[in-house]
C-alpha cells in the first residue's frame, strides 16, 4: 500500500488540497484529511510493524524448515 503524507499550515490548506485533489478525479474514498475536527490517526490501517514482522517468519519458517530437512537428509 502507497501512502503520500502532505502536512498543510492550516484548515483551510488541507481543505483546498482536498478538493483539488477531488477535481483531479481522484477517489474520495482514497484521500484523507488527519487532524482536529477530522479523522484521527489511530483511526487509519497502518500495518503494526511486529505483526509485518511475524508474517514474514512464518513465510520464511514455511519454506526454509522443509527444505533443511531435505537438505539435511541428503547429506
């Protein structure tokens, strides 16, 4: 997942970003606006990092175990 982060001065900045962004056909549904009277940043889908983390150990642990015992036995 992508994500361009724009840090404006003020209400009325994000708001005309927004809407330039809007007239640019861009989906609303793919632009949000963080900050006091809007959404809150712990209200957004980031990825824990641990959680990342734990995804890729089961990956590698899922490949890499077999093939060390193939491996292992073949010697």
């Amino acid at each position: 997942m992508n994500y361009l982060v724009a840090v404006m001065g003020d209400r009325i900045q994000a708001e005309a970003a927004y809407v330039a962004l809007e007239k640019a056909d861009l989906p609303t549904t793919q632009i949000t606006i963080i900050g006091r009277g809007y959404k809150d940043l712990a209200a957004l889908p980031f990825d824990d990092p641990s959680e990342q983390a734990r995804r890729r150990m089961k990956l590698m642990a899922a490949w890499l175990i077999p093939f060390g015992f193939v491996g292992g036995g073949g010697l």
